[in-house]
C-alpha cells in the first residue's frame, strides 16, 4: 500500500487498539472511510491508491483510515467482512455506507462524493435521493417514475437501474426485479447497489418458498430448538418488513449454537445486511449484536 506520508493527515494506517480513537471519535468530527486489506490481495493493491488519490482530491472531506487485516482480523470480522477489498463509510461513530471489490476509479470518486459531500452532477444525486426516500416511506410508483426517468437519461446509471428494480420488488414483481438487473451493463454486476438489489431479490424469492408466517411463529414456540423454522420465520418477517424481528431470530440461532447448518444463522445475517445495504438501521443494529456474539 501507499506511504501516507504527505497527505496533510488526512491517511493514515490504524491498529485494533486505535481503532476508537481513528474512526470512531474521529468521524464524530468528519465521515472515515476503512480499507481493509491485506498484503496478499491484488485487487487491494488496485483499489489502495485510487481511494488516497481520491481522498487527497477531496480536500479535507473525509479522511481515510488503512486497516491490514492479516494484522488485525477483529474489526473486520464483527462488521461481518466476507472479501477484500472492503471499504465502509462511517460518520457520527456508526456505518453509513460502503462497498466491496476494486471499483473504478470513477465509481470511487462518486462514493467519496456521495459520503462527503455533493458529487459533480448534484441534481442526480438530489433525484436519486428523493426516489430513494419515496420508496423508503412506501411510495413506489412515484419513486419508479424518478428512476426510469434517470434510466432514459443514462442507461448506465446503476443506482437507477437498482432501484427500479427495488420499486418493482416493493410491487412483489420478482419476475420484473430480475428482467430490470438484466440490464446491469456488462463488468458492472459487482456495484454496490447492483448487488444489493440481487441480494433482496434472491431474499424475496427464498421467502416466496416459506410457509405462512403464523405457522412458522407457532413451530418455533413449540420447540426454540427447530432452528429450520426460526431460520425460515426469519426470511418470512424479513419479507414482512420486520427487519429488526427477522435478525433478533438469527441472532438467537447464533447464540444457542453457532455451528448449526455450517453457520448458517450468521450467513443469513450477511445476505441480510447486504441486501438492506450498511447504512440500514438493522444492518447496523445485526451487525452489532453478531459482534457482540461473534466475540464474547
């Protein structure tokens, strides 16, 4: 990775001891991004210097904090890291946002944007921001219209394409959902908000297969050990929209026994969290909790 040195503070690496103090307190003050990486990694060595040129470009927006993780395996692993490169967003002492994977540089510059201020072509922004909270208090026919009309604009906008496909999930269109991600331009399947609108379709479509929700809820009071059901009532209370009730009953499995279905409890958590996104009040409440399990 980079030498830090020359970047008026705004780089540095950190440690699991220091970690509080460089990210936690420190984005009290101002958003920190956290690489995690490791020496092996290929696509970290890509990412690394794109994200400090970035950084350093965005005068004092945010700042960004290094965090080798064959040094220092913790953090990553209670913020639930499956790969790397692995780049999370926090601000006010929590995670906002983030990605994985070696993103073009163009697509980094928009995330740095997007976290520390307005981007070049605010008006998008603002636009996909609306749709986004249309969608988020229930009105998804209106936030389709904002999203289609940004589509028509430009075919390669991702986040546009990721949200009508969230619109027509809304709708319970999974047929629609996988025909508009069929539109991902090619090498872009891997975008953040791509793949989190597949994970929230595959959630929906494993959801489709379960029981009814009641019934589900009646086997597990019957026996808190059937964890198949306490697995499945979770999917069905995640397609409900009872989020926090979908990941109390995972965190449950995971706590009772750790091992059961090759972690099967804490892998379903993850495809939760991915599909929520990180800035997802339960993304970060799961995320929290698992750590708390994951490391007592």
């Amino acid at each position: 990775m980079n030498d830090a040195a020359g970047t008026n503070g705004l780089i540095k690496d950190t440690t699991t001891q220091a970690f509080m103090a460089d990210v936690i307190q420190e984005s009290m003050k101002q958003p920190v991004l956290v690489d995690f990486w490791a020496e092996w990694c290929g696509p970290c060595k890509q990412l690394g210097p794109m994200l400090e040129k970035a950084v350093v470009a965005a005068k004092g927006k945010v700042k960004l904090v290094k965090m080798d993780i064959d040094k220092y395996p913790q953090i990553a692993g209670q913020l639930g890291v499956q790969s790397i490169p692995a780049v999370f967003a926090f601000s006010k002492g929590q995670p906002v946002d983030g990605f994985m994977g070696a993103l073009p540089e163009s697509q980094v510059k928009e995330f740095i944007n997007r976290i520390g201020g307005p981007g070049d072509d605010p008006g998008t922004e603002e636009l996909l921001a609306q749709a986004d909270r249309l969608l988020t208090e229930g009105d998804g026919q209106a936030a389709a219209q904002i999203f289609a009309q940004l589509y028509e604009q430009d075919p390669e906008n991702l986040k546009a394409i990721a949200g009508l496909a969230r619109c027509a999930l809304a709708a319970g269109e999974l047929e629609q959902a996988r025909a508009t991600l069929s539109l991902t331009p090619a090498g872009k399947e891997n975008d953040p908000a791509i793949a989190s609108a597949r994970a929230a379709l595959d959630l929906a479509e494993q959801a489709s297969d379960i029981g009814d929700l009641q019934g589900l809820k009646r086997q597990v009071a019957a026996d808190p050990k059937n964890y198949q059901a306490r697995l499945d009532l979770a999917l069905a209370l995640a397609a409900a929209g009872s989020r926090e009730e979908a990941v109390d009953q995972l965190l449950e499995i995971a706590s009772r026994d750790r091992k059961w279905n090759d972690d099967g409890a804490r892998k379903q958590l993850v495809q939760f969290f991915e599909a929520w996104g990180p800035m997802d009040e339960n993304t970060i409440y799961g995320r929290r909790r698992l750590s708390s399990i994951l490391f007592s």
